[in-house]
C-alpha cells in the first residue's frame, strides 16, 4: 500500500509541465498584455486598448461579420496544417499553398466563364484542392527520394507561390482594363460566394470552414485512420511495428494539408474578392501556422484560435481609425504570441526528453543489479552443494 502511495506521488505531474500544457492560452494573454503595454507609447491607457479591440471585433453585427470573414480562410489553413503536424510533417508553406489556391481560382474562372451556378464554385475547390496537393506534393518528392526536409523545402516554396502568383497577375492573366494595382479580369457572378451585406458582408465562406474543421476532427480523433496518423506523428518507430507505413501517412497528411491551404486561398478570392489580386490573401498563411500552434495542432482547437485572430485582425483595424495607433502593434502581438507558443513548446520537449533519459538510465541499471543477484545466489547454493554434509542437514 505504501509503495503504491510512492508510485503515486512519482508519477505526479510537475506543475511547470501542466503550464506547459496550456502554454498556447497562456502565450496568447501575454502577447494581449505586451501589446496592452506599447500602445502606453501612443497615450492609449491599456483599459481603451482592451475596450476598443473587443468592440472593433464584436461591437455590432457589422463587426462580428468582418470578424467571421477574417477568421474563415485562417480555420481551413489551421485545420490543413493540424493534419500535417499531427503526422510529424513540418509543413510551413500555408503562404505558397494560399496563393496556389487563389491562381486555381482564378484559373477556373476566366477559363471556364460558362459553367452553371451549381458546378462553378465546387469546380473551384476541386481544383484548387488538386493546385495545392500538387505543389505541396514538391516538397513530398524532395524528401521521399532525396531525403531534403519538408521544413526548408516547403519554406522555399512560399517564394515561389508569390512569385508565380506575381507573374500571372502581371502577364498572362493581367486585366484587359487599367487598374491601379494588378489582378485578373472580374469574374463571373456564379463564382462568387453568396454574401450577407447587413451582417459584414459575411460570405457563405465560412460554412464551408466549419464543415472542414468538423471532418478533420471526426478523422482524427475518431477514425482508425486518424489514430494511425497520430501514432506516426508521436512515434514512427512504434508505428511501423504495429503494422503501418510512416511514408505513406507523411506523404497523404502533406498532400491532403497544402490541398486545405490551397482551398483557404481559393475561399479567400471567390468570398471577398471579385478578382484575383496581387496581395489578397499577405500574411494569410503565416497567421493560419500560427493559429494551428495556438490551437494546439487540433482541429476543434483551431476554431477559438481562428476567431481570435480575426477578432485581433479586425478589432487592431478599428482601433487604428478611432485611436491612430500604427498597425505595427498588430503584427507585435502576434509575433509575441508565436514566441510564447513555441518557447513554450521547446521547454516542454527539453523537460520530456530529460525525463525520459532518466528513465532510460533507471531500466538499464536494473538487469546489471538482477544479474548480480541472481550471480550470488548461484553461488550460494554451489558452497551449499560443496560443503561435506550439506545434504544432511
């Protein structure tokens, strides 16, 4: 009974661990508080900070729609890219993939001008699904048969996304009319997503969001399969001894990843654009990463991390018009918030990676001590057996 007492006490978690554990929350109201602390530098007290950002986000029904619409392409992206690291593959090319998805929707649209109402916009995240597979499917090659990690390969192909992204806007699908900055021709009608002016121009956008992050959650959680996905991420190893391939799992959860982002760029275009434009969707992919963390890579995670960053994005965009604060502050919190995250990540992985070499340490010092035991136990019994009379008594 005392031993296992003992055993309980051992096997308590440190209160630093279970900090650690909510280290996303926790990173989220520091960067909240670092940017509370700046904005003092404008003579903006920290109570109008925290007031003006919450009503700027959800003050009125205007604000809670532009909220949504921010929040819509970030959930697809933080959705995709929980897969991804659910699985072990560092994707970070959400920038890239964004822009590919916006060129598919571009693509379908100028291309294909007559297709019915009822097939344009599916035809648009089909496609856009295979643009993103596609790209992302660069960076699976480079370390299926080279062995490149995906992090530096899909980091480099953010580049290439907005340089295609540039060179299409600007040459081959460039508008016919002079504009001031360069898109495509406006699309047709039926590609848009249906809208709700009086609720801040909310786009149908984010239903499709939702569906997305429902499914990803029920495959994970609740699905063999995503078991399996899970299993690899945490172990490789344990996973092919029970019967799995890891390549195969990492080569469909970065496929089916950088197709999600693709689709987020796609939503973007076709809700709150008429047009492909040169920077529609800048940043988009980065906040969509940084939401996957602050969600802790799950999909039921995402949905509060992705409405906090639209609530951020449109709240700090309100606050500049009544204030005059720069737009800098922004971009603070939010770097502050990703430090934190995965600062925090980083000492979880340290403390855990100690623990587990003390453990390590502990078992390979138990048989050297069964092996001694049992060594003088032997030899014991031998004297007995040696010694005149032995057997008598």
């Amino acid at each position: 009974m005392i031993k296992n007492k003992e055993r309980i006490k051992r096997e308590k978690k440190p209160f630093l661990m279970i900090l650690l554990d909510f280290s996303p929350i926790i990173g989220a109201i520091l960067g909240l508080l670092i940017g509370a602390c700046f904005v003092t530098l404008w003579g903006v007290s920290p109570v109008t900070f925290f007031r003006e950002l919450f009503k700027g986000a959800f003050g009125s029904t205007l604000a809670i729609g532009s909220t949504l619409n921010r929040a819509t392409p970030l959930l697809i992206i933080g959705a995709g890219t929980a897969i991804a690291f659910r699985a072990g593959a560092n994707n970070i090319g959400q920038e890239g993939q964004l822009f590919v998805g916006g060129i598919a929707a571009a693509v379908v649209a100028l291309l294909m001008p007559s297709l019915p109402k009822g097939l344009s916009v599916p035809a648009i995240l089909v496609v856009a699904m295979l643009f993103g597979m596609i790209f992302s499917g660069i960076a699976v090659l480079f370390r299926v048969l080279k062995g490149v990690n995906e992090l530096l390969t899909t980091l480099l192909l953010n580049y290439v996304g907005t340089l295609l992204l540039s060179a299409l806007v600007n040459g081959p699908l460039a508008s016919e009319e002079i504009v001031s900055y360069p898109q495509t021709d406006t699309f047709g009608s039926q590609f848009l997503l249906k809208y709700w002016p009086n609720f801040g121009y909310l786009h149908s956008g984010i239903f499709i969001a939702l569906a997305i992050i429902l499914l990803t959650g029920y495959y994970l959680w609740l699905t063999p399969g995503g078991m399996r996905l899970r299993m690899t991420g945490l172990s490789p190893l344990a996973a092919r001894t029970s019967g799995n391939n890891p390549t195969k799992i990492f080569v469909w959860s970065m496929l089916i990843s950088g197709g999600l982002c693709a689709v987020a760029g796609a939503v973007e275009v076709i809700g709150c654009n008429d047009c492909l434009r040169q920077e529609f969707g800048s940043n988009l992919g980065f906040d969509g990463l940084a939401v996957a963390l602050l969600g802790n890579t799950n999909p039921f995670g995402v949905l509060p991390a992705g409405i906090f960053f639209g609530a951020l994005r449109t709240g700090m965009q309100a606050m500049q018009r009544s204030t005059g604060i720069p737009s800098v502050i922004l971009d603070l919190i939010k770097g502050s918030i990703m430090v934190f995250i995965m600062g925090g990540g980083a000492l979880k992985l340290y403390i855990e990676a100690n623990a587990k070499k003390k453990v390590v340490g502990k078992e390979s010092k138990k048989p050297q001590a069964e092996i001694k035991e049992t060594s003088a136990c032997e030899e014991s019994s031998n004297l007995q057996e040696a010694t005149p009379g032995g057997d008598e008594k």
